[in-house]
C-alpha cells in the first residue's frame, strides 16, 4: 500500500523505502478502512452512528457532503506495526444555514494506535443538510464555478493567482520544485521553501472530456456541453490540472503547446487555466 501510495503521489522520499522504511504520514486514514467487504469482524460504523444519521435524515437533512479533515501525527508507522482504532462522534454544531442549504456539521474523531501506543489523530467533517430550493432562472443566467479550497497550505499560491502569477513551491534544501503545494518536501522531507515564478508555457500531458454531469459553468456555450480537463506539464517541469480553452473540447491533444491565463469566472474568483491555439 505504501508503494502504491507513492507511485499514486509521486512522491519519491527514500524515508518510505527500504527495510527501514516509514508510512507517509497522509496516509494515516488508508489504515482504517474497511475496503470493499467492510469490516467483517464487527469494528464498523457503531448503532449510535446510524441513529444520528437517522434522526437527521428524519429532520430532512437528507444530503451531504463531506467539507474537510484534519489529521495529527504523533509517531511514524512502520511495516508490521498492528493498527487498533477508536472512533467517536467528537460533535453536531447548531444548525446552520450555507450555500447548499440548511444542516448541521457532523464532526468524527478517529484516534489511531500502533501496537497500542498512540500513533495519529483523524477528524472528518461532513454537512448533513436540507438542500436550499434552487432558483434556476438565476442558475441559468449566471452558473457559478466551484470555490477552491484555501488553506494554510496553499494560501500563498492563491495570492500568487490574484497577482497574476502562477507560483510553484521549492525546498530550499534541495531545491526540488514541487506542485501542488505541501508543507514539506516530497524529494528530501525538508520543511522549508521559496517560491519561484512559473514562465507560463506548457504543453497538454493527459487530458480528459467530461460529458457527464454537465456542468454550465465549465462550458463555453453555457448549456453544460462537454469540456476539456488537461494535466498540464509546465516548462519547470511540474504538472498543474486546469481547463485548456481556445480551441474545441474535441481538439485537445497530448503534447499541443499551451500558456497561461487567468480567467474572470466572476467577480469574485479568477482562475488559471491554458489557452491553445488551432495551430497548436
């Protein structure tokens, strides 16, 4: 699993290799998990787990939606380690009314042991909610792109884009570019980083069409048509997912040369995306 992981990540740390190797710390939930048959010896999802879920479904909060995690890492694991686990509902907040609708955030706390001593903290957050009545006259006239996730650890970047600049992390101890941006080195496990300003070029690595669902705000006709989504290798060598615009979702191909754009989505949000030409 921890191969797979890395291979999936790209992440290259000899820590996580080797007979003395470590888990990568994110990794800290993969060990709790049922897989597909569950957890068949009965250390699943508690009776007081389903009862709340039913009183909220009885409430008509009947959809949700997961809306983030938070993990603490008190020691590493190792290969051989036994995995115990405990999991509690840690809290419901007052109900509150959002974008999506009416519910309440739904806090779980997972404590993570190795060979019984303390190993890691998981905590997911969930809103479980009553969905808000659409207005779809307004839906039509101005559909809305999604909000990306700002944090701590990405924040610097999301500046970078309302400058215009597109900023690429690199550890100052090695000076490995890495993208997306992490709190620490993936080459060498290193903490600390500058920045560097990406040139704007590229070229298309992968890409694929979404057809389904559709989705307005991500066409360019409006109506929910298909749209490309590429994995774009910058000319630093790091790989950003954004939309390729400018030509045909169907014209999109690996290797066409692209650069970068920053696209008003609304008045509120500007976006990088890559622009291609039909000679590219």
């Amino acid at each position: 699993m921890i191969r797979h992981w890395c291979e999936a990540m790209g992440d290259t740390s000899p820590a996580y290799r080797g007979p003395a190797a470590t888990a990568p710390p994110t990794m800290l939930q993969a060990w709790t998990m049922g897989g597909l048959s569950g957890h068949p010896d009965g250390t699943g999802r508690s009776a007081a787990y389903d009862e709340m879920f039913a009183l909220l479904d009885g409430a008509g909060c009947t959809s949700v939606v997961a809306t983030d995690c938070e993990q603490e890492y008190l020691r590493p694991l190792r290969p051989g380690d036994r995995i115990t686990f405990d999991t509690v509902i840690e809290s419901v907040s007052p109900r509150k009314t959002t974008a999506l609708g009416t519910g309440y955030f739904v806090t779980t706390r997972t404590d993570v042991h190795a060979e019984g001593e303390l190993a890691g903290t998981h905590r997911f957050r969930i809103l479980k909610y009553r969905p808000a009545r659409r207005n779809e006259d307004a839906e039509r006239k101005a559909p809305a792109r999604p909000r990306p996730v700002v944090n701590r650890d990405n924040a610097g970047f999301w500046a970078g884009v309302a400058e215009h600049r597109l900023l690429i992390q690199r550890c100052t101890d090695c000076a490995s570019l890495r993208f997306p941006w992490l709190p620490g080195c993936n080459t060498c496990g290193g903490a600390e980083w500058d920045t560097v300003e990406a040139s704007g070029e590229g070229t298309v690595f992968s890409h694929v069409v979404m057809h389904h669902p559709p989705f307005p705000a991500f066409a360019p006709d409006g109506d929910g048509g298909p749209y490309a989504v590429a994995l774009v290798e910058l000319a630093e060598g790091v790989r950003i997912v954004s939309n390729v615009i400018g030509v045909p979702y169907e014209r999109v191909r690996v290797g066409m040369p692209v650069h970068l754009e920053f696209l008003v989505a609304d008045p509120e949000l500007e976006l990088p995306v890559f622009r291609a030409s039909e000679s590219g």
